[in-house]
C-alpha cells in the first residue's frame, strides 16, 4: 500500500514544496483514456500547482499496439495486462477505462482490496455490480470516483452526492444518451427517418456499429441506476428498469408531437413517489417550451426535481475524449488531495451515504405507473370509429383530453390521434388490446407517454 504522508510532508506542502507524485495507473487508452493522457500532460504544471503534488501517469494497460508512438508516451510506461498493473505496489490511483463487466469488476476490486483507490466511466458495470463495489470501496476505506458514468463532462454525481444533500429529490429527469438525442434532434429539425438517421450517425461516429446499447435504451437505463442510487438512496438493478427505446418513432408522431405542442426526447425518468420509486427510460412527448425541449443533438441534460430547491437543470456535453476525460480527473484530483490531505487516507460513501444506508429498491411496476398518453391508431375512414375507439378507452377508465382527425377522406386509412387524460398503464394496454380485437383498426396502435407537468 502506498505510504501515508508523514506531518512533515504536510507541512511541505504547505509552505509551497511538491510533495512526491500521485501515482496513477490507467487501464484503457481508448477514446476516454487517450483524453485523460492529454489532460494530464497539458495541465500538469497547473495540477501539481493545485494539490501540491504532481499527478504521474506511472502504467497503461492497453491490448492495442502502437499506443506509445502515437501518444508520444515511454514504451515502458505500457502493459497488456491490467491485472499485473493492478497488482503494482507503487501506485495510488487505478483508473478504469477499459469498459465492459469483465475484467472490470474485478480489476476494481482488487485495486480497492489493495489500498488503491479507483476511478471509473464504467456505468455497464456499475449498474450491475455497483452494490458490491460500492461495498468493497467501504470496507477498505477506498474512494471510488464515478462522475464521468453519467452525463460525460457534467458534474452530475457530485452535484447530487454533495452539493444537493441538503434536500429530498423528488424526481429526475435524464436525457443521459447523446446518440438517441442526435438522432431524435436530426429527425425533429430536418423531417428524416429514424433509419436514414441511423445510418448517418454510423457513418459520422455518432452511433456504434452496433447501436442497441444506445437506441434500445439500455445504456440509459444504467445510468438511471446511478442517479437513482444517488437521489434516493436506493439501489436497483438495470432489469428493474423499463427500457423502450426509440427505433418506432416515425416522422408522422413527430409532426403530431409538435400539432400538440410537444417534442419528443429519449428521458431516463426517476420519481420518488410516496407509492414507491418509479424508474423507466423510454420515448417521451414533453413540452415544447420546456428547457429540456431545447437540449439538441448529442448534449445531455439532467432536470432534477428538489422539494426544497424546485428544478435545476444541469447541461452539457455526454460524451467524447475530453468532455468524458474532464469528469475523470475531476475525480483523480478529488481523491488526490483526501490522499494528501488525510495522510493516505480517502474519503469513502461513493453514493454519499454509509453502504449499510443504501436499501435495495422495490420499483413500481410499469402497470402500475400514472401519466398522459399519446396515442395513434390507423383505421379506416368510416362513421362509428371514433365513437369505437372512444368507448373501449371510456370502459377502461381512460378519458380523452383531445383528438386529431384531420386527414379525413385523404386516404382508405386515416391517423386517428388522441390525448388522454391520466391514466393507469394497466389500463390503457388492455384498452388498445381491446381495441385491436374489434378489429377496427389497421396497426398496432402507437402510443407514447406524456410528461407535462416536469
Ligand atoms: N467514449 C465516451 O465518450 C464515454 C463517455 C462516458 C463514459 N464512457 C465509458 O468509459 C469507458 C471507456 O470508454 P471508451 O469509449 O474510452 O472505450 P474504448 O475507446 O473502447 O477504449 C477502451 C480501451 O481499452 C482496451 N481494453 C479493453 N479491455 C481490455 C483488456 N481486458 N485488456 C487490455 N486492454 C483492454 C481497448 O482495446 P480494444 O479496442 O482492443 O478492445 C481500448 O483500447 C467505458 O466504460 C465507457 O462506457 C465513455
């Protein structure tokens, strides 16, 4: 374990000496990890200047080759295996950025069992393992440091461990996943289908070859678990998280979506209500005139609801080499300075309270969940459809705020668009099943949740 700072050093730092390095090592010099590279080599002087200490970038772990010649970096300073740079005696900070579950998890812990304390961007692995890191960080009075996980270059963990403790959150609203917001930006500005949209991200480096974990929602969903765990105290697994993504959204929902004065975002949403928490990720009509509305291409932004402080939104960059590398060292500095501070010592309570605090989260069951609706059903341009449509929804406890019919005689089949009232979830799937059975409409029915009132 690395040596404790003796009160002399301290007293060396504080009449302006350097005291010896922070050493760091990284596994990973992928997007994010070539950006912390950078940060710590451009800002170094600035950084030793700020904690009193340098930071040393000591090892990298990476499996790719030619990393040192197009870095500039000591060939020395490069293994291919993270577990031997985990093992190394003579550094103070672990820096995950390899990605993924596996050999992530447990890197970290071993990293954490031997006195190091970590810093990571891994929101896969924490939305699955987050608990019993978490724990392991606890145990052995270990920091780890996660701000880059959720919202990229936005200090949102922070802001929520720290400068928010004061108050009971009441609900958070997340456009957490830069990929779908471009899509869904692109296709609201420039009238273009969801796949053309795709397509073009690919091509640009937008979107993964492979874009499920973004467009089906999933990634959004793991950081959803991260702001629940750090809103509300409450750990809950990615699998207990709704998760819809955004491949149905058609420019024809869109155009109904501004009819009606909304916009249509990707929102990871959380609500601590008194029934229980809410957590879904999924489509979502808001108003147009609300600041989230107003969040393009690939930001991303967090609208928190606090009972004491009302709404506060936190915006910026999601993603990206030196956005993602800024929230990194954020953390490296943070730990950095307990380290010298404290002696050796770290600050632990990564969710910012006592692990044995954190109660595992019961989530209200979508069935169970209360909102408006958006719905749009193709049917054949003939008398009694409406009135159709409208009983079985009435039957089903489901009252109709407004409807849209204006293509009338246009084609064979019409759009009949509505919006409703409140209702229960349960409710309206077994009104739209109903309705399918009556055989009076051509497709399944489309329907996208409203949040109004956010
Ligand atoms: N990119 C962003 O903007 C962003 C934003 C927020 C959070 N994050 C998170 O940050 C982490 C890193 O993302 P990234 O985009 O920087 O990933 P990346 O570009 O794929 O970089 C990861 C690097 O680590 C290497 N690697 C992975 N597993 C390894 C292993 N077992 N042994 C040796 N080398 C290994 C990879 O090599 P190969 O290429 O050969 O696999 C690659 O060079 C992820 O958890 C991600 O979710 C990323």
């Amino acid at each position: 374990m690395p040596a404790a700072r003796s009160e002399s050093e301290s007293r060396r730092a504080r009449a302006g000496t350097l005291l010896k390095p922070v050493r760091i090592g990284l596994l990973g010099c992928g997007t994010v990890g070539t950006g912390v590279v950078k940060l710590l080599r451009a800002n170094a002087a600035a950084l030793a200047r700020r904690l009193g200490a340098p930071l040393e970038l000591a090892a990298i772990a990476d499996r790719r080759h030619g990393l040192d010649v197009a870095l500039g970096l000591d060939p020395n300073l490069f293994t291919k295996d993270g577990a031997a740079l985990v093992a190394r005696p003579d550094l103070d900070i672990i820096v995950e950025l390899f990605g993924g579950e596996e050999p992530a998890r447990t890197l970290i812990l071993k990293a954490l069992a031997s006195g190091k304390d970590v810093v990571t961007a891994n929101k896969a692995m924490l939305a699955a393992h987050g608990e019993q890191i978490f724990r392991a960080a606890d145990k052995a009075g270990r920091a780890v440091g996660f701000e880059a996980s959720v919202g990229g270059g936005i200090p949102i963990i922070r802001t929520l461990r720290e400068a928010l403790a004061g108050d009971r959150q009441r609900a958070v609203y997340g456009i957490v996943n830069g990929t779908c917001n471009y899509i869904l930006t692109t296709m609201t500005e420039r009238g273009v289908e969801f796949a053309e949209v795709l397509a073009e991200a690919q091509r640009s480096g937008l979107a993964e070859a492979d874009p499920s974990l973004d467009i089906d929602g999933h990634d959004a969903a793991h950081k959803l678990c991260l702001l629940v765990a750090l809103a509300f105290g409450v750990m809950i697994k990615p699998s207990q998280v709704y998760t819809e993504g955004i491949r149905a959204i058609t420019q024809q929902d869109i155009a109904y979506a501004r009819e009606l004065g909304f916009t249509i975002k990707l929102l990871a949403i959380a609500k601590d209500e008194d029934g229980g928490i809410e957590a879904r990720v999924h489509p979502t009509m808001i108003p147009r005139k609300h600041l989230l509305a107003d969040v393009g291409g690939s930001f991303n932004a967090i609208y928190i609801q606090g009972e004491a402080l009302g709404s506060s939104m936190y915006f910026g960059r999601g993603a990206g080499e030196l956005p993602t590398a800024t929230a990194v060292l954020g953390d490296i500095v943070e730990i950095a300075r307990h380290r010298i501070a404290a002696g050796g010592g770290a600050r632990s309570h990564p969710l910012g309270l006592p692990i044995e605090q954190i109660k595992r989260g019961r989530v209200k069951p979508m069935d169970d969940v209360v909102c408006e609706y958006y719905l749009r059903f193709m049917a054949p341009d003939k008398p009694g459809v409406l009135g159709v449509i409208a009983s079985v929804l009435g039957r089903n406890g489901i009252s109709i705020a407004s409807v849209i019919q204006q293509e009338r005689n246009a084609e064979v089949t019409v759009p009949v668009v509505m919006r409703t009232h409140e209702a229960r979830e349960r409710n309206l799937k077994r009104a739209l099943a109903q309705i399918r059975r009556f055989r009076v409409v051509r497709q399944a029915p489309v329907f996208i949740r409203i949040e109004e009132r956010l």
